[in-house]
C-alpha cells in the first residue's frame, strides 16, 4: 500500500502539493490525471523520496521513502518524466546496469517481454522514440517491483506505439499497482480503474472511472472548472 | 557500487573525447620534462613532479566537468537517484572511477622513470612517493571539482570554477602571492595550500600531516558533494 497523509510540498514560496491524502489498494491501476504543473510530477517524486515532503506523512509498505529510501527503491519501479536514458549505452548494457542496481538477472526476459529483444546490441540513442518509451519501461519493470509509477508513459509516441503501452499498463495492472500520470483524458479512460485529479497541487477528484463513454473528459472539466 | 563504478568507466571510456584527453595529458607531461632534462643535467623526476600539479590543474576539471553537470543537464540524475543507491555511493563510484582514469592517465607517464633507469641510477623510493603525492593531489582535486560539477548544469562553468579555485590553492604559499600578502596572512595560508604539502612528496618524503591535509580535503569536498545531492530539494 502506498499512503500520502496531509502531504505539501513547496519550492520556495510556492505550494506544489497542497495537503493531499490517498490510499491505494493491490491491483489498482490509478490514472493520475492534471493539467500542466498540477503537481502530478512533484507528487511521484515524493512518493519515492527523491524529493522530501515540506510536511506530511508517506509511506510505501512499511517504509518511509526518506528514512528507508533504499528499501522503498527496491519496491517501485519508476518511469521518470520525458524518459532519461544514458543515450551512449547499448540497450543491453543500461538494461544489465538497472538489473545489477536491483539485484536481479531476470532483465532478459522483461526485454522480450517489453519487445526489446532486437535492438538489445544497438546503442539507446539509435532507438526511435517509441522503443526509447520500451527501454523506461524495462528498465522499471526490472526487479518486479510491486508498484510501478509511470510519469507520462505515452508522451510523444504515436497512437499505435501508445496503445501498446496501455496494453501493456492493463496487463501489468493485473498484479501490481500502478500509479500513471497523463494529462490525455482518453488514455485515463482506457487504462485505469481508478482516477485522482489534482488541480494546482491540490485533489479535487478521487474515486472511481465514470462509466459512461467520455465521462472522464466531463468529469475532469468539471473539477477543473470548479477549482478555477 | 562496482555496478556504479563500471558505468562511470564506461562512460568516459565509450567517448574518443575521454581517450584523447588522456592521450594529451601523457604526450604534454612526457614532452615537458623530457625538453629540459639534458639541459637539467640531474636524473631527477622531480622537476616532473613540480610540473604536474599544473597538468592536473586543466586535466581533471575537464573529466570531472560532466560527472554530475551532464547528469542533471540530461535529467538521468533521476534515473540515478531513484536506483537503490544511496548518495554516498553515488558520490564515491563517480570519485573512484575518476581516479582510475587518472592512474591510466599517469601510467602513460611511467616511461619517463623507466627511461632514466635505462640511462643511470634514480633513488625509485623517490620516485615511488612522487607518484603516490601525485595520486593523492588528483584525488584532492577530483573531490573538488565533483563537488562544482554537482552545483550546475553547465559542464563549462563546472570546468571554469573548478580551474580558478583549483588555481587560487596552488598559488597559496606561492613566492608570487607572498610578494602581494602581508607576511602574517601568508603564514597563516601557506598550511593550506597543495604545494606546501605535495613538494615533500616531490623529495621523496612521506610526510603523514601532508597525508592528513590531502585525506581531509578529499573527505571535505566529497561530504560537501553528498550533502548537495541530498540537499536536492
């Protein structure tokens, strides 16, 4: 379970995350929806202690993310926004380099899993965007963390490269949780089970998916109309 | 941290610039000593000793620039730090991997020792404590610029910082400062500053204040580069 109690954060004066509260449950997928600069980005950061909350509670399991931040790292798989990969790797050496991080030697099979098997040997800045997309999410998935966060797993990709990444969210949904922010209110229709709106760092929505086709575009108006 | 060091290796290794720096620094520090060594007429390395703390001065700002400015230029400082890697280990490997390329840099220099072994007798304990000064005044200066890499972007200022303040504790003690500073400030820097301590090394003495002055500014500069990145709020 990951929970975030009363959780703000501010840079300076500013109030990124404003006393947000949430719970997760096994086998949620949880669409993270916001506009730009809601705090989406800043609330992932916090949940795996590469920032500190300015006040608040988190914790990952039994953990804290800033007093055991190594155990919480070796639960969570992370997909950092715009997907920073060390361009002049081979794909097989990043990959075996995560692996070691994370003690594991299964990263093989996470590769084919993920259709990395034929570029394994050319170098990360040879890929196209979409592969590129492929090696963050390996990279996460290595290690078989039980929760995964994914910040903006379809930026940038084409509509087919995306709906293969939601398809593999919705696989990968069955026995993790996921955490996925987007600001693309149809991929949070598709994908997930459960939404939380977060409108200039703060919740305005959290429950579960509107039913009805296009309810989710309604809904995030709404709230988003509303904070305003 | 091997998996961490490895990396580092690689990525200054995978890159010809990498290559090219240590091949200038073995060509320029071979060509300096060798071009006055008749004219010196002493089988003495330690006129090439006295001569690479100013090698160094350009060599290692210009390895360490992209540590950990390319890093947060790049953004993979986040992939790095949400890894279960602590910071010090990440600090440590990057400083570790910095002073293996410094040892291949120097070895290229080891020519010059074997050569005059060739030609007459040297004392190889001098030579031998040259060498270990010269690695332990690399790795003061590679805790140093690590710690101005991680506190910028810009791989040339992270160059340019480290260089002139690199520059400034050379020249402390120096008989140029001396001739501008009163003579009780000067005695009070002359303690801090590298030259005071690395000639002793130069004459083949194994001065153990000199060991604890280098020992504490690496552990300085390399604490001060672990709170940065801890600090990163």
């Amino acid at each position: 379970m990951i929970l975030l109690s009363s959780v703000s954060k501010f840079f300076g004066q500013k109030k990124a995350v404003d006393n947000i509260s949430f719970k997760t449950k096994g086998g949620e997928i949880i669409g993270f929806l916001g506009p730009n600069g809601a705090g989406k980005t800043t609330t992932m950061r916090l949940i795996l202690g590469y920032l500190k909350p300015s006040s608040g509670k988190i914790s990952i399991g039994e953990f804290d993310p800033i007093e055991n931040r190594i155990e919480v790292l070796k639960q969570v798989g992370y997909l950092p926004e715009n997907n920073p990969l060390y361009l002049e790797m081979k794909v097989k050496e990043y990959l075996n380099f995560i692996a070691q991080a994370k003690n594991d030697n299964q990263w093989q099979k996470v590769a084919i899993d993920v259709g990395l098997g034929d570029v394994l040997l050319k170098k990360i800045e040879e890929l196209s965007r979409g592969f590129k997309q492929r090696v963050g999410l390996a990279a996460a998935l290595i290690g078989n963390p039980k929760y995964l966060i994914l910040d903006e797993p379809t930026s940038g990709l084409d509509p087919l490269e995306q709906e293969k990444i939601r398809f593999l969210i919705k696989k990968l949904g069955q026995k993790k949780t996921i955490i996925f922010s987007t600001h693309i209110l149809s991929e949070a229709e598709a994908v997930a089970n459960r939404l939380i709106i977060i409108h200039k760092g703060k919740i305005v929505y959290d429950g579960k998916k509107p039913k009805e086709k296009g309810g989710v575009e309604k809904l995030f108006k709404l709230k988003v109309k509303n904070q305003n | 941290m091997k998996n961490l060091i490895k990396k580092e290796l690689s990525h200054y290794l995978n890159n010809p610039l990498g290559y090219i720096v240590i091949v200038l620094f073995g060509i320029f520090a071979n060509l300096f000593f060798v071009k006055d060594l008749f004219l010196i007429g002493s089988a003495s390395l330690r006129p090439f000793f006295l001569l690479l703390p100013w090698l160094l001065l350009v060599f290692i700002p210009s390895i360490t620039m992209r540590s950990f400015s390319e890093e947060k230029k790049n953004n993979t400082i986040e992939v790095l730090l949400t890894l279960p890697y602590s910071e010090t280990q990440i600090v440590l490997a990057k400083f570790f991997a910095i002073l293996i390329i410094i040892t291949i840099a120097l070895s290229l220099t080891l020519s010059l020792p074997l050569s005059l072994l060739f030609l007459t007798k040297i004392y190889l304990p001098e030579v031998l404590v040259g060498y270990v000064g010269v690695l332990f005044l690399g790795a003061s200066f590679s805790a140093l610029s690590l710690f101005f890499s991680s506190q910028t972007k810009n791989q040339v200022i992270s160059f340019l910082l480290s260089t002139i303040i690199l520059f400034f504790i050379l020249i402390l003690g120096s008989d140029f400062l001396a001739s501008y500073l009163p003579r009780l400030i000067q005695e009070f820097f002359v303690p801090f500053s590298f030259f005071y301590h690395f000639n002793n090394f130069t004459k083949g003495v194994l001065d153990f204040r000199s060991l604890f002055y280098f020992c504490s500014f690496i552990f300085l500069f390399l604490f001060l580069t672990i709170l940065v990145l801890e600090k990163r709020n």
